[in-house]
C-alpha cells in the first residue's frame, strides 16, 4: 500500500514532525549546556576588596625583589666554609643555606603574585572560542597558490634553469660532508669479526702454564682454557685476539657424545669450545662435569658440551662455535682450521 492510499489524517502533519525532532533533540545527551550564568568576584563590585588585591599582589613582588638583593647579599657576605645549625635540617652551609632560601622565596613570591593577580582582578568573563574548520577555504587555497607561483615567477626558479640546477646539486652535495667524517670512526672491521687466530696446524696452548698441551694433559671431567699457539700476552692487539680466541677443553667420553658432528671433530672425546658466550660475551667459565653443561656466568646461559653444545637454558641464541681439533706428529693437541662461524655475540649473522 503506498502513502496515496493511506487516508489524510493517519499522516503526520509538518507540525506533528517538527514535535518529534524537539523531542530528539531533547533527549540528545550531547546537547551543549551553554556556559553557567557568570557571578561577578568580590573584586568585581567592590573597590575596597580589589584595593586590597592590589596590594598583596604588589607585597608578594616587593617581597621577591626584597629575596633577590638578600641573594645577591648572601653571595657577596657569606664566608663560603660557615656552617650553621638550622633545625630541623641541622648543619649546613650558610651560605648554600641563604641562596637557596632567598632565590626560592623570590621565584615562588613571583609565581604567587602574578596568580593571585590573574585568579583576583584581571577579567574572569568566559568567551567562548568556536573551533574552526583545519581545512582553508577555496579562497585562501587559491591565494597561497597564487602567491607561491608569484613567488616561483619573481625568483626565477622556473626560467633560470642553471641556477636552480646548481642550487640543487649544492644542497644534495652538503650532506656528503657528514659522510666523510665517518671516516673519523676508524678503519672498517671487514672480516675481521668473522676470523680468529686459529688455523690449521696451531697448537693449542695452556692459558695456565703456557705449554702445548698434550692429550693425557686432558683428564675426564676436567675444564681447561687453552689460548693459540703465538699469542703473546704482551702483543699490542693481545686483548683483541683473546676475545675472539679463547678456547675451553673437556674431556667426554666418546659414548656420551650425542652429536654426530662434534665427535667427528673431537680427538678421542677431547672437545674444544669457544669459551665466549654467544649472548654477549661473557667467558664461560663454569663446567658442571656429570651432565657436560657449562654455564655463563653473566646472565645464565646453559650449553651442553656433551651435545654440540646446544643452548639448554637461558638468553644465549646459539651454541657455542666448535674447534676441530687433532693431534700432530709429534703428540701435540692442534687446531684443523678456523671457527666456522663467528664467536660471541649471536647478532653476527652466521653463514
Ligand atoms: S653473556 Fe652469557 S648469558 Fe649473557
């Protein structure tokens, strides 16, 4: 049935809509409530009482100003090694003591009079501020462009090819600038991070006795550090190369080992790890000899040695880098190459 057949009166009239919109706008919990009437200070509509706002106001400044020649004062009078007894403080530098009282009475008799100014007798009438559009009217978008191509025509830009052209190879050259002072940074480390002293055919040194260890050196459930052969403790770069060499051994038995790979490169159970942990570097120097975990000392890190030292525990992202080791002609302990992946820290991408 359309509204054509509906009879006249069953409609709403303009009137009846026109009601119905008053009442929604009534109930619309939103509706701005104006401001409250406004009720005028005693300041307001007596002279007297505003009088007397003056004048504290202009106490509380003549008293700040009265606090900063009692500063300037104290500076000039004060020994600086007095010390006095001011309860309940007790004993204090007088003159740290009068600085700090009078350039704190000054600033604060500042803040006070200028608030009790604002609050007592300058005009507390409420205006209320429309917020207006962000957006600029089509006037003022035409304006600004209008502007900006009268701009781009008086300098020039547009028809001074050369200019603009070398003003903009000018101000793409200036930051190259910066770019040459990294070169104050030092040398690049190249891949230096990524390679140790260790090579093939080095021996590996007691860090303790500093003599080429032999195998029976090694017992089971022993931990021993061991440096390579030719770092000199006194070599300017020896902190360098120790923190990228430094090398722990146990002694497993060869049954116990579960790593294929580890055994491969182990020589008769004897295992050699780097001793820097892949978290952030601390050297490990903790091994717990009836489960083969050693632990880093810093922030607790787990690895198992007796399993290609997998992390088991803690924030350490890797397992610790092995060394393949062998035993030379003449019964020496020996290094078969380099790491294989970067020692330390983990972040180094490994590859
Ligand atoms: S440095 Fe070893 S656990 Fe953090």
């Amino acid at each position: 049935m359309s509204s054509q057949d509906i009879p006249e009166e069953t409609l709403p009239s303009e009137q009846g809509a026109a009601h119905v919109a008053v009442a929604v706008a009534k109930e619309d919990p939103f509706a701005d409530p104006g401001l409250p009437p406004h009720k005028p200070r005693v300041q307001d509509i007596d002279e007297r009482a505003a009088k007397r706002s003056e004048r504290t106001v202009a106490l509380l400044f003549t008293v700040s100003m009265l606090a900063t020649i009692g500063f300037i004062a104290s500076y000039v009078i004060l020994p600086v090694d007095k010390i006095v007894y001011i309860f309940p403080i007790g004993h204090v530098s007088a003159l740290n003591f009068a600085l700090g009282l009078t350039l704190g009475l000054a600033l604060f008799c500042i803040g006070a009079g200028a608030v009790h100014w604002a609050r007592t007798l300058m005009s507390d009438v409420e205006v209320a501020d429309e917020r207006h559009p962000i957006e600029a009217t089509p006037e003022v978008k035409a304006k600004v462009m209008a502007d900006f191509a009268a701009g781009a025509e008086e300098s020039g830009f547009g028809r001074r090819k050369l200019l603009r052209n070398t003003m903009f190879g000018a101000m793409a050259m200036v930051p190259l600038s910066g770019v040459v002072l990294l070169r104050d940074l030092g040398p690049l480390p190249e891949d230096k991070l990524r390679h140790t002293m260790w090579s093939k055919g080095k021996l590996l040194i007691n860090q303790n006795t500093h003599q080429p260890l032999r195998p029976e050196d090694v017992a089971v459930g022993s931990l021993t550090f061991a440096i390579p052969e030719g770092l000199e403790e006194h070599a300017h770069d020896f902190q360098n190369q120790i923190a990228k060499a430094a090398l722990m051994i146990v002694r497993i038995q060869p049954k116990d080992i579960k790593d294929k790979r580890e055994l491969e490169w182990s020589h008769d159970g004897i295992v050699a790890y780097s001793k820097i942990c892949t978290h952030v570097g601390c050297p490990i120097s903790l091994y717990e000899q009836q489960t083969h975990h050693v632990l880093c000392p810093c922030h607790q890190s787990t690895f198992d040695l007796s399993d290609g030292a997998r992390v088991i525990f803690g924030p350490a992202g890797h397992a610790l880098p092995q060394l393949r080791i062998g035993v030379n002609d003449e019964g020496y302990l020996e290094a078969l190459g380099d790491f294989e992946e970067p020692v330390g820290p983990a972040f180094w991408e490994r590859g």
